[in-house]
C-alpha cells in the first residue's frame, strides 16, 4: 500500500486591489459579466472571464431556462464561446465571480463538478495549467494553478 496526496495548495486574498492588474482586469470583466446573467429561477448570477493567450477575453455568465435543467453555468458559456471562437488558442485563467440579489454571497464560489471538467478538457489538450481566480460578490478571492489540482483523478480522453 501506497499513500496518494492530493494536496491542495490555494493563495487567498483580501481583496481584488491584491491580484495583479490583469488579474483586476479579468475580475472586472467576469463582474460586468456577472450582472447580465440571465438568472431569474435561482436569481444567482455569475460571471467567468477567460484570458486567451493572444490577449483576447472572452466572457460568459449563466444563462437559465424555464426547463430549468436546459440552464447553463457561466464558465462553461464562456470557456465553450472561448473554444468556438478560438480554437486551440491557449487558455490562460479564468475568473469568476457570483453574486444573489436573495443573499450577499461572502465566500468564494468555486466552479461546480460539471464545470470543472469542461475547463479540464481544454487544459489537458494544451499540456499547460489554466488559473482559476474566483470570488463571491464580496469578501476574499481563491486563486488556484490549474484545473488538475481541483479535479483529482480526472477523467481524459487517455482513457477512451
Ligand atoms: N452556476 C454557475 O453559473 N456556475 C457554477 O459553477 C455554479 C452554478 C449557476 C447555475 C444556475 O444558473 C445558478 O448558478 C444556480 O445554481
């Protein structure tokens, strides 16, 4: 027997003034982002920037249905506009940002399961790690270096 560790080794922040201005930037996007989201059912509203590697940003938020199963989270609009726009352009980091008109969301909200692996289908064909930054509407902000350290044991087109 052999132990496994999965470790998880995030940066938190204070407060978006202490990411760099890019960083700023794309928060900025994912904000504007965020508050066209078309969420009338849960009212919860989230936004995900992407920076491409030749500079672009492309930008998504979740778009719900009154079948409220045909709904769409944020970063999989954006990163599937991203891959549709620009395909095999490098991904370089996505951030997201999720606010309620119900609640004030404090913490950070992370991409759900479903999302991870869609981002995780496009940093594991570009050999490189994407950052995901991500913040509620206030308080701290998580960043992480890639999508693998947030999916251990992922599943990839090795296997099929
Ligand atoms: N949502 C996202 O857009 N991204 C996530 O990672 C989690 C959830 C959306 C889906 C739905 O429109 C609303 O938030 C409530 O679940």
């Amino acid at each position: 027997m052999k132990e496994i560790d999965f470790s998880l080794k995030a940066k938190m922040f204070d407060s978006v003034l202490e990411l760099s201005k890019d960083e700023q930037n794309l928060m900025g996007k994912a904000i504007t982002a965020r508050n066209n989201a078309y969420a009338p059912y849960s009212k919860f509203q989230v936004g995900a920037a992407i920076l491409l590697d030749n500079n672009i940003i492309i930008t998504g938020n979740n778009q719900e249905n009154a079948a409220y199963p045909s709904g769409m989270c944020a970063e999989r609009v954006a990163i599937w506009s991203a891959g549709a726009q620009y395909p095999n352009m490098i991904v370089k980091k996505i951030a997201i940002t999720a606010a309620s008109s119900e609640i004030e969301v404090k913490n950070p909200v992370g991409p759900c399961g479903a999302c991870r692996q869609a981002l995780y289908e496009y940093e594991f064909n570009q050999k490189e790690p994407i950052e995901i930054i991500f913040m509620g509407e206030i308080g701290k902000i998580i960043k992480v270096t890639s999508l693998a350290s947030l999916l251990p044991f992922s599943f990839d087109s090795s296997y099929l």
